[in-house]
C-alpha cells in the first residue's frame, strides 16, 4: 500500500512530538530527555530512539551495547538527581532539514536520521533541537524552563520494544519512568503500582484456580471448573440484559472462505491479523469479527420495514493473529469471545437503538459497581461522506446522550473513517480507566453487502447497522474484574458462592444436605470434607475468597440451621437453613455488591466453634 506525503509527514510528527499537550506532560518529557542525558553519561555509545510523555509517566527506547540491570536503572536515576540539583535550562534551537542530518549523521544517530529524512524536503522543514548540559536531541517540545523544574521523579523498569513496533526492525531497550506535581501524587502512583502487582490477574488466576496458560496453545487461556463458573455467570447476566433488550441469540461459523471478507474489506485491512488456511481446495480466514456473518443471517430473506429493528447477539468463538510482543495474559489473547450486539435498523430508528445502547450499557455494567463514562468521537479529517452526512451522523448519537442524560466528553477526530462513534470507559478500584464497549454507527458494511428492506411505500431502502459488545470480550473482562476486585468476588459472581465447613466427620451427612439445598436454588457450593481442623478450612475458604462459609456442628444439626461466617470477618450462629438459603438467593438474584470488602473483625472460629472443635477433636 502506497504512503502519501501527508502520512509520511503524519508520521514523522509523531515521532517527533513530545506528546506535552498539558503541564504534566510537558514535565513528563523534559523528565524523559534528562534521563537521555544521563543514559549517554553512562554508555557514550547509546543511540537515541523516541521518548514521549505518556499516560502516567514517560519513557525512552535505547540501543545500548548490553542488558539493562536494575543496578543500572539506580545508577541512571542518581545522574537525573544531579542534573536537576544543577537546574540546568532547556534551550531550544533551529536547523533546516539537510543542517538537521548532517548533525544527526555526524553524532552516529541513525534512528534521528530515519525520522528527519521522513520529513518531506518541500515545503523547506526547520528542526527544533533541545540543549541542557551538552546533551541535544531532536525535538518539537515543548520543555519545562529548566531540570530543577521537575517534579518528584521514579524510573521503574526497563523492557525490549523493537523501533517503531516492527518486528523486523532493531530490538531497542525502553525505559520507563514515572514524575509527579508533588512526592503525595509519585506516593499514591507507586502504591497503585504495588497493589496492581498484587491484583495481577495472571496471579490470581492461578492462586484462585480460575485459568491458566499453556504454551501448547499460546495466547488462549484454559478455563478451569471455577474460571467456567465466574464465565457463565458473565454471560448469563449479558444474555438476560440483552434479552430484555430485545435480542436474538444467533451463532455463527468460526472458519468462514475468503470472499467475504472481501466483501466486508476485512481481508485488504485486517488480513495480517487473520489465522488463514487452504479449507477444500478454499482459501479461508478464522474469523477476527462477527459483523460479516450477522449480515448473511439478515440476508436469507428479503426483509420489510416491519421486521426493523432485528437486534442480534452473537456469542461465537473469534481468533485473531495478534503479535507476540503485544501479548498480555486475558488483556491480549488470540482466541476470544465477544458479548457481540449488531442492530439492523431504519434511519427513522437510529435514535431510539442508540438510547437502548446507552441504556443496556448502564445496566449490564451497574452490578460491578462501574459507573460508566462517554466520549463522542467525531469525524477525522480523512472521511468518507459530505459534511451533511457526518452532521446528521453526529448529531445521532449527540441526541442519545443528551437524552439519556449522560455527561460526555468530544474525541475531535477520533471517529472512524466512515461513522462517528461512543467510546465507553469505565475506572476500576485502581483508579485506572479501561476503554470498553464502541457504540458504532456503520452506514458501509449494509452498502457492500447491497442490504435493503421494502418501505411502507413499497421500494427499497437501505437499513444502518450498529455495532457494540458491552464487555468487549468475554477474556479482557475477566482479567478487568479479577483486579478490580482481587479475586474477592461479590456472591452473585464468586465461582463457589458457598462453602460448607463440617466440624466433623459426624455432621458430613448433615453438610450435604445443606449442600443440596443450596444447589436446589441456584448457589453454587462445595463441602470442605478435608480432615483438617476447622481453622484451618476457614482460613483456606478465606484464601479462596469464598463469600460465605457455613460452619455446620452439632448444634446446627439438631436445630437443621447453619452458622454463617463472611470473608470480611462478620459472622452468626443458628441461622434457620431455609431462611439464610432464601436470603441467600434473593442477594444472588439481586446482584448487589456484596459481601463488601472490610477489615475482619474476629479471627476464624467463634469461642463456642472452638469450643465444638476441641471437643470433637478430643
């Protein structure tokens, strides 16, 4: 595919950008060309990559004539220390295109060079260098006065990045580093760090016996009994909020020939991204996206007005050839399952499908505690369609958050080539922010696939598509929730809901039929039958995060009642076994956040429970 002077030159400013678009950016990357400087300091022989601000922090690719230690990341951070106690100033200074390589190719810096010679030679480009203590580097800035304007600074790690995200070019090392208004904002940052650390959910997952990775298949996790539990439990909520929206559940072949992704344009943009194979004499793709399939569905009879809106939910399986570099536990996987919603509407509905989005939206993420936001991305530059079809277009989805009441945010540009779009982002317990569902106007998909519908007046129109998956996918959800929460699922979620702890041998029959009776409403539950003390089984159900723990003895029997202990600590005794499973049940059916997590109050066992415990031991 041909590169136009305008991409080369779209190019070229983003390398060259600082990405400062705030005070703190700008921080962030005069933080970032003092860490240069002070790399050079250190390895002389360094040659320079990109080192923009970016969210958080900022960062700078380096070939280096070794490995990066983190003896070598200290000793980088004291040379910044020193650098910003000298409060040496940041000068900026000018040179024409060809003046520009000829000091980047005299100072042995090729990746500087490649990004110049990218810059068109007409119009005549003048390059802006930044000087402090002798070090220059290439840059469009802008810059803090000087080094001692820094704020309270951290280096974290460094990792492998290849020049430009292409595999076939050099492997650099980047390293990243973090800066801050004050050392209370650097604090809480690290300490988010910390505890994401902690709340990985490639951790946790193992820890709590959700999923695990294999290399004998890559990038695709193995669900486990109580992974498939949380996931079902995913998609039954997802499934009812989209029944209730009027959705049909459809699904879809996985393996699907080359001629429609033709069609949908899929395999001239996205064919690298795709697993292909000779399929029966066929060239065939593993399909990355649901869309094309939905529109054969729509296709298999001619449609009228009367049959709009047709609302489909498609669950199936997709697979898409991500790079190994951009892998990342359930964020980034290669076989994944979409909440899929594709609407095929008339113009005159738009509106109203729209509010439904918005409205489903809201609802199916409400019983994770995630309070959605909105940013209206409206028309590039590059577009396809004339200024009245993108005002008409905006102005759709404009009217649906208006009135659903929703505040939103305006993404300038940042809508696809060929419709405007919402994206929705939610914030977990880290204060993260995640982009999730796109609620996407398409107008060219029912063009390449000459779909139509017979008007009230007899002709043909063309209907419009809508587009939205409310988890995204089913995995990256699953990871999102996992931290958000710890593993310390709320119980209408938690993949054992229940565990039952007999204090002894003698009172195992009496646990299954608590068991049984939790099962016959719905809870999931499992017996902790282990000869092990009963401490010991609460502490381990603790671990596990199980909501709720039942402690059945002697007393509990005779009276058919249970003594229930929640993870945070709370707990009871000779609770009526019908009465906590019928309290039990309308929690789970309500979805309600809870039990909420708090600081335990008692250790495992009540007085009494030891008491049990003693005696049936002795």
């Amino acid at each position: 595919m041909a590169i136009d002077s305008d991409e080369v030159r779209s190019r070229a400013d983003e390398l060259l950008d600082a990405g400062a678009h705030d005070p703190l950016d700008t921080m962030r990357h005069s933080a970032a060309h003092v860490m240069a400087s002070s790399v050079m300091q250190l390895f002389p022989e360094a040659r320079l990559g990109i080192g923009p601000a970016i969210k958080d922090g900022f960062y700078y690719d380096f070939e280096l004539p070794r490995p990066l230690t983190p003896a070598d990341l200290e000793a980088i951070e004291a040379k910044m220390r020193e650098q910003v106690a000298a409060d040496v100033p940041f000068e900026r200074s000018e040179l024409s295109r060809d003046e520009a390589l000829a000091e980047l190719e005299h100072s042995g810096q090729p990746f500087k060079v490649e990004i110049v010679r990218e810059l068109p030679a007409d119009p005549p480009q003048v390059i802006s260098f930044y000087r402090h203590d002798g070090f220059v580097d290439l840059c469009r800035g802008p810059h803090v006065p000087s080094t001692g304007r820094l704020g309270p600074f951290k280096l974290l790690n460094s990792a492998a990045a290849y020049w430009r995200g292409d595999e076939t070019r050099p492997m650099l090392q980047r390293i990243y580093g973090t800066a801050w208004d004050t050392q209370a904002d650097l604090d809480r940052y690290l300490w988010r760090l910390e505890e994401a650390k902690k709340r990985d959910h490639r951790k946790l997952g193992r820890e709590l016996d959700l999923f695990t990775f294999h290399p004998e298949s890559p990038a695709a996790p193995f669900w486990h009994p109580r992974g498939m539990a949380l996931w079902r439990a995913l998609e039954a909520w997802s499934l009812e909020v989209r029944r209730d929206g009027g959705f049909a559940e459809v699904r879809t072949p996985s393996l699907v020939r080359r001629e429609l992704w033709q069609q949908s344009g899929h395999w001239d943009l996205y064919q690298d991204n795709m697993f292909v194979l000779d399929a029966d004499e066929h060239v065939a793709g593993l399909k990355p996206m649901n869309c094309p399939e939905e529109i054969l569905v729509y296709k298999t009879r001619a449609r009228s007005y009367r049959d709009l809106p047709m609302r489909f939910a498609d669950y199936s399986t997709l697979f898409r050839k991500e790079r190994t570099g951009a892998l990342a536990g359930l964020f980034r996987v290669r076989q994944l399952t979409q909440d899929d919603s594709h609407v095929f509407c008339r113009e005159d509905q738009v509106a109203d499908e729209l509010r439904l989005a918005l409205n489903l939206v809201q609802r199916q993420f409400a019983p994770f505690g995630f309070l959605p936001t909105f940013k209206l991305a409206t028309r590039p530059e590059k577009k396809l369609g004339s200024d009245e079809f993108w005002d008409m277009a905006e102005g759709r989805l404009r009217e649906a958050l208006d009135a659903e009441a929703l505040a939103y945010q305006l993404d300038p540009g940042g809508a696809a080539f060929y419709a405007p779009k919402v994206d929705v982002f939610i914030e977990d317990a880290l204060g993260r922010e995640w982009q999730m569902a796109t609620i996407q106007l398409d107008y060219q998909l029912p063009q390449r696939f000459d779909l139509e519908y017979r008007s009230g007046e007899g002709h043909f129109e063309r209907p419009v598509m809508i587009h939205y998956a409310i988890y995204g996918t089913f995995e990256r959800f699953t990871g999102i929730i996992v931290e958000h929460f710890a593993g310390a699922f709320p119980l209408w979620l938690a993949p054992v809901q229940v565990m039952v702890v007999p204090i002894a041998d003698r009172h195992l029959e009496y646990a299954s039929e608590v068991r049984e009776a939790l099962d016959a409403a719905g809870i999931r539950a499992e017996i902790d039958d282990r000869s092990e003390r009963m401490q010991a089984k609460l502490r381990d159900a603790q671990e596990q995060q199980i909501p709720v723990m039942l402690v059945v003895g002697d007393r509990d029997q005779e009276a058919r009642a249970v003594s229930p202990r929640l993870r945070t600590g709370a707990s009871s005794q000779g609770v009526p076994l019908e009465e906590f499973v019928q309290e039990l049940g309308r929690r789970v059916a309500s979805r309600e956040l809870w039990p909420r997590a708090e600081p335990a109050s008692e250790e495992a066992g009540s007085p009494s429970e030891q008491r049990e415990a003693s005696t049936a031991a002795s």
